[in-house]
C-alpha cells in the first residue's frame, strides 16, 4: 500500500475550501492536462455524501476510467472518495481542512494499491506516486487560487 500526503496553506475560509475541493467544473479545471471530464454520475457542480462520479482521462497514454464514490463527509472538516470502478486495487482518499490563524490548511492523505503484483509495486516506485503526487499538486494550486479568490 502507497500513501501520499500533502499539505497545502489556503488563504479563505475552510467551508470555501472545502466546497471548492468537492466542485467537479473545479476538478476537471486541475486536471487539464489529462483531459479529465466526469463522464457518469455527478458531473458538474458539488458531489455530497453517497453521490458517485466516474472520470475519464488520460494517463500514460491511455484514456482510464475511475469511479469514485463519497463515503463518508462531516461539512467543512473532512471528507472520502474511494474507488469503486477502476484500475487499481485499492483506493481512497481522504481531505481534511482546519483553520489556523486565519488560514485553511487542507491535508491530502491518498492510499492506494496496485494491480499486478511485483510489476505493479515496480510501476509504482518508478512511475506511479510521482505522477499521482503531481497530479494532486496541480490539483491543490487550482484549489488555492480559486478559494483565495473569494477572500
């Protein structure tokens, strides 16, 4: 199992931040350069607690689907997408958001198995968590710029 967090320091408050990471128009923004699109479920506007979204984009030269489902969410302080169709074993991501001296500071914390044994533990150290590590970086700028937008 690979895990990926991140912190990011937003200048808005968390109730904005928090909506402005479950906003799929915002998301599909972040993710341009795989050419993202919700193609099933929610696909525009804020996905909330049980509702699904299927993703198309593409990665390493070949157009994947995802879908994710909400399973749990607490407003404003946290909350889960897990895969339930899609390449991977295992995934679920978890965001969390506090305010500390007027900033929001959103946690990312993405766990995630491979397929395919060993050659699928090699894609991962090689190729995998770098790209999903940038993914969720380019992801968390747009995020911030949005938010602080609001301010």
């Amino acid at each position: 199992m690979t895990t990926i967090n991140l912190i990011s320091k937003i200048n808005a408050s968390k109730q904005i931040v928090f909506d402005v990471s479950r906003n799929i128009d915002i998301h599909q923004q972040s993710a341009s350069p795989s050419k993202e699109k919700a193609i099933a479920g929610i696909t525009s506007g804020l996905i909330n607690l049980n509702e699904t979204v299927t993703w198309c984009g593409k990665h390493f030269g070949f157009y994947i689907t995802h879908k994710s489902r909400i399973t749990a969410m607490n407003f404003y302080d946290y909350f889960v997408d897990e895969m339930e169709k899609g390449k991977f074993k295992f995934f679920k991501h978890e965001h969390f958001f506090e305010e500390e001296n007027g900033f929001t500071i959103m946690k990312d914390k993405l766990q995630y198995e491979t397929p395919f044994g060993i050659f699928g533990k090699l894609f991962d150290v090689l190729l995998l968590k770098k790209h999903l590590t940038n993914f969720l970086l380019e992801r968390n700028k747009i995020l911030k710029a949005v938010s602080e937008k609001y301010v």
